[in-house]
C-alpha cells in the first residue's frame, strides 16, 4: 500500500476512534501508522491498544516487532500479555 493509501486508512480509523475507543481500532491506527514510517507514533498507538484490552495478544506482537525494528531488541523480550 502506497503513503497515500495508509494516510486514507489513518483517516477513517481516526473517524473510527471518536465513536468508540476500542483496542482494535487503536491497533489499526498504530498500522497505519507504521505503514507509513511513523514509529514513534505506531509505538503510542500499540500501547494505547494494549491499555484497552491488556489481552490484546496482536498489539502485543506488533509492538515486540516495533522494538526489534529499532533495535529495542530487550524491551521486547520483556513484553509479557496481562492475563
């Protein structure tokens, strides 16, 4: 998906947003987000997710892959799913 595609995607997660926060909504912001190169923010947006529902298992992941990417390679391995 091209810079264009991911911003449009970005736009309606964001309508999404402001009817009902919800961690999946969050997660496909952070998406979006790191689609387009945005780290910092994609990394607001997954832990954001990970508040609304610590069993988020996806943003959990994405977020391990964020820190691998930016060679955070120990914030990663200490990532552990609430339960």
């Amino acid at each position: 998906m091209g810079r264009t595609e991911w911003g449009k995607a970005l736009e309606w997660y964001q309508k999404a947003l402001l009817m009902h926060e919800h961690p999946i909504v969050a997660y496909k912001i952070a998406w979006a987000l790191l689609g387009m190169g945005q780290w910092d923010s994609a990394e607001y947006w997954l832990k954001r997710s990970i508040e609304l529902d610590r069993r988020f298992a996806p943003a959990y992941r994405e977020l391990a892959a964020l820190y691998h990417r930016t060679g955070r390679q120990g914030e990663a391995a200490q990532l552990k799913i609430q339960r």
